[in-house]
C-alpha cells in the first residue's frame, strides 16, 4: 500500500470515530470531575472557594460538581448537547475568574508566563472550550445522521 491510500483509510477513520471520541471524553471529564466536587475529593475545591468566597462552599461546590456532571450527562446524548454547551457556557467563564481575583495564585511571581499548576489547570479549559465548540459546529451533521 501507499502513502495516500493508507492516509484515506485513516483519515476516513478519524472522521467516523473522532467526533464521538471527542463528545465522550468530555463527557468523561465533566462527570469525572464534577463526582469528585459532589464527594469532596476535589483538588480544585480550595480553588473554587476561594474565587467564589461570597458563596457558601458547602453547597456551592457540590452545586458546581452536580452543574459538571449535568454537562457531561449531556454531552453523552446527542438530543441534548446544545444543552451541554449552553451549560458548559457559564461554567467555563467562571473558571477563569482566578485569572482576575487570584492572579498571585495562578501566576508565579505575578508572571504571566509562568503560571502555577493552579493556572495550568485552568487553561487547558482552553482545550475543553475548543472541544465544545468542534462538537457544536457538527450539531447539525448530527441531527441528518442516524450514527450515535
């Protein structure tokens, strides 16, 4: 075989499994994540507290993990992953609020460039963000296609 026939078979591969890879490892993800939150295992509940400090975290990351898990749950079924992102939304903002409330937290030195795992963790929120949006733009692809 060469080159360009092994690189269809592939692509065509890709193409056919990639977009259902992506829905549900995010989904992954968010229930992951959002369970660990619910249970208090989570290693970004003292980040959460202390950038929603005006709520109460007793029930706000709980509340959190449960809004997580909701978008995971929903990126898992294609009737409902326009609801995923219209969740995913506001979630994904509040994660960058440590950004502008805790900038000593997230940035070494105050450094941009150098950001704390703290700041790491939140900006691959990038990733999950361009995941979401890759799996909205295919939303109507979806909706013509009888493959789960």
């Amino acid at each position: 075989m060469n080159f360009r026939v092994i690189d269809k078979k592939i692509t065509i591969w890709l193409g056919h499994y990639g977009l259902k890879a992506l829905r549900y490892s995010i989904a992954i993800i968010f229930i992951w994540f959002g369970l660990l939150k619910v249970v208090d295992y989570s290693p970004a509940t003292d980040l959460v507290t202390q950038t929603v400090y005006w709520f109460d975290s007793s029930w706000f990351v709980p509340l959190l993990g449960w809004w997580e898990v909701g978008v995971g749950f929903c990126f898992l079924f294609k009737p409902l992953i326009r609801l995923a992102i219209g969740l995913l939304a506001p979630q994904m903002l509040g994660t960058f609020l440590p950004f502008i409330l805790l900038p000593k937290l997230v940035f070494q030195q105050g450094n941009f460039f150098l950001p704390t795992l703290e700041g790491q963790y939140i900006i691959k929120n990038l990733v999950l963000i361009a995941a979401a949006m890759v799996i909205g733009a295919n939303v109507r692809k979806q909706d013509k296609s009888n493959i789960s």
